[in-house]
C-alpha cells in the first residue's frame, strides 16, 4: 500500500482484520477515514486473497467448534454420534 499524501510504502493491509483486531467499540468510518489516500498496490492481491481466505477458514473453524460444544452439552448427548459427526464433516472438507 502506498499513501498518496507522503508517497511513503507499507506493508499489505487487510481491512477487515484490521476491525476484527480493533475491536467492536471500533467505528469502521474512522478507519476508512484514516486510510483515505492509500492505494493498494497490485502486488498485494495475492497476499490480500491468501488473508481473506484464511480467515474464512478460521472463522468456518471457530463455527464449527461452536456447533461441537453445543452438541456435547445437550442433555442425553452421544459421543459416539458426535465423533461420526466429526469424522463426516472433517472428510467433507478435504
């Protein structure tokens, strides 16, 4: 990324981490506002793409660990059942 007002070179940024690092409290608009006048450059997409997708995967991973902790805490919960649901999804996703 470049900022247009100094010309000064930074490393590759990914917005949406960036508020997901700042917080909730955090307003997206000062942010934006912030960054106004950067450019990103071209040779940043690829590393821009590797970061969205990982975080995808991340935040697929974080679901799906949600979904297990919700099924081994109902009343009556099968392990066995659980761990066929774990090997199904897990094999699904290769």
């Amino acid at each position: 990324m470049r900022c247009s007002k100094c010309g000064e070179r930074f490393t590759p940024i990914d917005l949406l981490s960036l508020l997901e690092y700042m917080g909730p409290r955090c307003d997206p608009a000062v942010v934006a506002d912030y960054l106004n006048g950067c450019v990103i450059e071209e040779g940043h997409i690829p590393q821009y793409v590797h970061t969205v997708r990982e975080k995808t995967v991340l935040r697929s991973l974080a679901r799906f660990g949600e979904e297990l902790r919700l099924m081994a805490r109902q009343h009556g919960a099968d392990p066995e059942e659980i761990r066929e649901y774990v090997r199904h999804r897990l094999g699904s996703a290769e």
